[in-house]
C-alpha cells in the first residue's frame, strides 16, 4: 500500500508496502508503510511515521515519532541525504 499523499506528515524518503517485508510480522501487519519527513506538528521538524490501515481506511492509530529526529541529527551522513532529498523535491515541484 502506498504512503498516503493527504496528511499533513509530508513524507521525504518512503517504504510502500513495508507489511511484505516486517520481518516475523510480514503478512501479518496492519504497518502498511514507513516515511520520514517533515512533522505533521512543525514543517521544520524531521519525524518518521508509520502509517496503519484497517483492511477498509487509513487507521487513526498511525504513529509519529519524533525521537528520529535525534537519531537522524546524530547521523549526520543521514541527515544530509534527507536535506538533499528535500532540496530536489522543492526543485521539482517549481
């Protein structure tokens, strides 16, 4: 399942349909996909977000978290992928 486009997470770097390959979950996961990408809280602020689907609707259980941020800033390799990335999407969509 792809990342849905309509929520204010905006995703950077992405997994579809990351329930095929969830490890000992694979197949068995309402985990659909995976983003990192500028906060649904703040547009300044990096989080990665699982997104859940219930088999009819995106689920309200999708999870945010913003602890990747300390992990993304840690790695500074990481970080300047993501900014890259970043920066070629804005180029883009001009």
């Amino acid at each position: 399942m792809r990342i849905p486009k309509h929520l204010k997470h905006k995703p950077i770097l992405g997994v579809d349909n990351c329930e095929s390959i969830d490890g000992k979950y694979a197949g068995k996961s309402d985990a659909k996909a995976i983003s990192i990408g500028k906060a649904q809280w703040d547009n300044e602020e990096i989080s990665a977000k699982v997104f859940r689907h219930t088999g009819k609707r995106w689920s309200r259980q999708n999870e945010e978290y913003e602890k990747i941020k300390n992990y993304i800033k840690d790695n500074a390799y990481l970080e300047e992928r993501i900014r890259e990335l970043e920066n070629t999407l804005k180029k883009i969509q001009k």
